[in-house]
C-alpha cells in the first residue's frame, strides 16, 4: 500500500532519480536541511513493501505574494500582499512516473494546504511550472496563471474545497 509521510533518515534518497538533476540534488542534499532549519517540509511518497525507496516527493513552504498578480475579481478582495503556501517542489521517480502518482502527490498536498487553512490565514497554494506542458497539468486541477507571469499558477482555497476536480479529490 502507498502512503506519504515527512522525509526522514530511514527513506534511501540517494537512489532517487525523477530525471531532473536539480531535483533529484535538492531530495538527495537539501530536503532534510530544510526540514530540519524549518524552512519547508517535504513529504514522500513509499510503498509499505519497501519503505526505503522513495516513488515521490513534494514540498511546501510558506511565500507572501503581491496581489498585483492576481486575477482582479480575487485581487481586489485582499491588501497588497497576502500570505499562501507554496508548492515548492513535485517529482516522481523515473520508473514510476505516468501512472497517476504525481495527482496523488498533489492531492496529499491540497490536503494539507486546507488543513493548514484551518489553523493560520493563507488564500491558497502557488506552483511556478517548469514550462506551457507543466502548466496545462496544474490547470487541470483549477489552477490559474498570475497576471503577467503565466507559469506561475495559484489555487484557491475555496477552489481547493469546492472544485469537483480538486486535486484533494483526486488520487
């Protein structure tokens, strides 16, 4: 059964390889400095089988954002700059990538994001897409581009808990 939990010592990641060499270096050195330093979290993805091997990971931080970039009908809601989570990392392991592990990735982080809205003010959850491929992903899910920067998207929380397509709803 697969499960996601906060990286720690016991998950093997120098074996990681998602094919993306600033990811794969980010998992293998940085990840649990970071945990550690309590700048971001970052969660993987295991198969009780081996729960060594990680399958995938993502990482959340918190980011302020200037509410120029937003699209106006949420922008004119909010002051100049809101506070929001960041989707700061997401990849899968080459051997398991196209077999919908990415959207449970991106569920169990939609999942915490509403959890944390529960308990401190946040509007949503950003992602900055590494090119218009990634960024067609992410908009499945209701994901909009910001004003002026189109590969990075925002989801807000009431599309999180509303939107029939989720990501918390899917996987």
């Amino acid at each position: 059964m697969i499960k996601i939990e906060l990286l720690d010592k016991s998950h093997d990641r120098k074996q990681f390889d998602c094919g993306n060499t600033q990811l794969n270096i980010f998992l293998q050195k940085t990840a649990r400095q970071h945990i550690t330093k309590g700048m971001s979290r970052t969660f993987v993805l295991i198969n009780d089988e081996n729960s060594k091997e990680i399958l995938g990971f993502y990482t959340l931080s918190i980011c302020e954002v200037e509410t120029d970039y937003l699209p106006s009908i949420i922008a004119k809601k909010y002051p100049d700059q809101v506070p929001a989570l960041k989707l700061a990392r997401l990849a899968v392991s080459k051997e398991y990538q196209h077999k919908g592990y990415g959207n449970y990735l991106i569920g169990s982080a939609v999942e915490k994001v509403i959890l944390i809205s529960e308990n401190v003010g946040i509007i949503g959850l950003f992602v900055e897409a590494k090119d218009n491929h990634t960024k067609e992903y992410y908009e499945q899910f209701g994901f909009i581009s910001l004003n002026g920067k189109p590969l990075i998207l925002f989801l807000p929380i009431k599309t999180m808990v509303e939107h029939p397509k989720s990501p918390a709803r899917v996987g």
